[in-house]
C-alpha cells in the first residue's frame, strides 16, 4: 500500500487555523462570561462569580423540564427517523418503477428552512381551523388544543421534527445499501439463505456505519433543537415545551446574559459526552468484510 502522502501538510493547517479562530476562540471567549455578572444591566466592570451561575442553572426549575423535553425530542427522532429512514430506503433500494420520482419527493421536506416546516405544521395544528381539527370536525369530535398543552405539543414538534429530517436518512442508508456488493448476497442464495438471513447477516452488518451516522446525526440534532420550537411554540405554553435551545434564547432575552452563556456551556458538555459515549459502542456494531 501507498504510504505517501497525496496533499501537503500546511492543506490540513488552513481549515484547522479557520476552525481555531473562528470557533474554538469565540467559544472559549463565550463560556467566560458564564463565570461573570454580565446581564443586561450590567454589560461593562464585569466580575468574576465562579460557578455562581452554572449553579443556578442546576438549580433552576425550569432545567429539569428542558432536559426531559430535550431528552425526548433527541430520543424519539432518532428513532423514528432512523427506523423509517432505514424502512423507505430498503423499499426505494429495490426494482420499482417510480424509485427516482419517490426519492425525490421523499427528500423534498429536508430542503425546507425550519420557519417554512414550523409554520406549516403551526397551521396543521392549529386550534381554529387547523387541518387536523377540521378533519377531526368532520367526524364529530371537538378540537384539540394540540399546541396549548405540553403532550399534544411535544407531540406535534417531534412529528414536525421527523417529517423534515426523515429524507436525510433515507438518502445515506440508500447510499450505504447500493454500496453492499451484490457478490455477498449472491453467494448467501447459492448457500440456501433466505431472504431475511441475507438481511440479517450481510446486509445489516455492512450497512451499519451509515445506520450509525444516521443514529448520531439525529441525536446530536435532536438535543440541539431550537427553531422548530420557537416557531411553533417558543417553548410555551409557559415553558412546557422548552428544550435547551429556547431556554438559552429566553434567558438571554430576559437580559440574564450570563445565565444564558451558563445553560449553553451546560448543555455543550452534555453534548460532548453523549457523542464520546455514542462513538464509543457504536464502532462495536460495525462489520467489515
């Protein structure tokens, strides 16, 4: 094997330098002044606190109700998204005729911005004359207050959620199934295996790297969710369906500065650690043939 190298050192030192200065310093920056009484009326003379702040935060009534929000919102897309990913992509992975036509209208709610996808599924949901309640209207039952209690709420974010993140995943499981040499499944048929044996013991074991992807993606940017919310509920009615992300943003506008920064360096160490753990495990479901 060619051991050389194929691009010279300083390629790889451009994007890391851009990545220093422009990220790693301003967050570092950043989480400084979680340690600081930097608010709205004080925004100059700052002082030092310490862990004043990430206290309160641990303290505060309204964390445990973010984190368990948080919580479902990352664990229920990264199930159904990945499970119904994996789903369409088998079935479009095979001989039918409208393959390319269903590809494509599978992956058109993930070019949609999180504003156009919250306000449609707002005017789905709405409470007068919403789609869904007319249609519930129809066959006599009342309208449901879908985005002014937490569990319809919570509910029609992650169906929000999944409808505009389901097309990326079918596309990279799609990507990992046509890369499955046929010359395994073809020699699995000459053994006598059946159809879910080729499955269970081929297929789903080489394709499990894009399955994994899928899995972090999803869960990295279901703890991570904000517009979505915002759009729909702002993380009302009161903060029952607050996450992370909108408790950052409120707290920020309510002028608590340095409480904001607080729940983010929080929320960022939460992050960090559920993808160690994740990465972790996840290479021991990998086969390589």
């Amino acid at each position: 094997m060619n051991r050389k190298k194929i691009y010279p050192l300083y390629l790889a030192l451009i994007p890391a330098v851009v990545f220093f200065i422009f990220f790693i310093v301003p967050s570092t920056v950043g989480y400084y002044y979680a340690f600081t009484n930097w608010s709205a009326a004080r925004t100059t003379n700052l002082k030092f606190v310490g862990f004043e702040n990430i206290m309160s935060v641990l303290t505060s009534t309204k964390v445990p109700v973010a984190f368990v929000n948080t919580l479902i919102y990352a664990g229920v897309k990264t199930i159904t998204v990945t499970l119904l990913g994996f789903v369409f992509a088998y079935i479009l992975n095979r001989e039918i005729k409208t393959r390319t036509a269903l590809r494509t209208v599978y992956f058109i709610p993930s070019i949609f911005s999180c504003l156009v996808v919250g306000l449609i599924f707002s005017a789905v949901f709405q409470t007068r004359h919403g789609t869904i309640n007319n249609i519930l209207n129809l066959m006599g039952i009342a309208n449901i207050q879908w985005l002014g209690k937490r569990g319809t709420a919570v509910f029609a974010i992650c169906v929000a959620e999944v409808w505009r993140n389901v097309g990326y995943a079918i596309i990279i499981t799609l990507a990992g199934l046509q890369s499955v040499s046929s010359d395994y499944l073809e020699a699995g048929k000459l053994d006598g295996a059946s159809e879910w044996q080729l499955f269970r013991h081929i297929t789903l074991p080489l394709i499990m790297p894009t399955v994994n992807v899928n899995i972090l993606f999803s869960l990295i940017y279901g703890l991570k969710m904000f517009d979505l919310i915002y759009v729909m509920t702002g993380g009302g009615p009161g903060n029952a369906t607050e996450s992370f992300g909108t408790l950052m943003m409120n707290e920020m506008s309510a002028g608590r500065y340095s409480q904001s920064v607080a729940v983010n360096l929080v929320f960022t160490v939460l992050l960090v650690i559920v993808s160690v753990v994740y990465q972790k495990f996840s290479s021991r479901w990998e086969t390589v043939l």
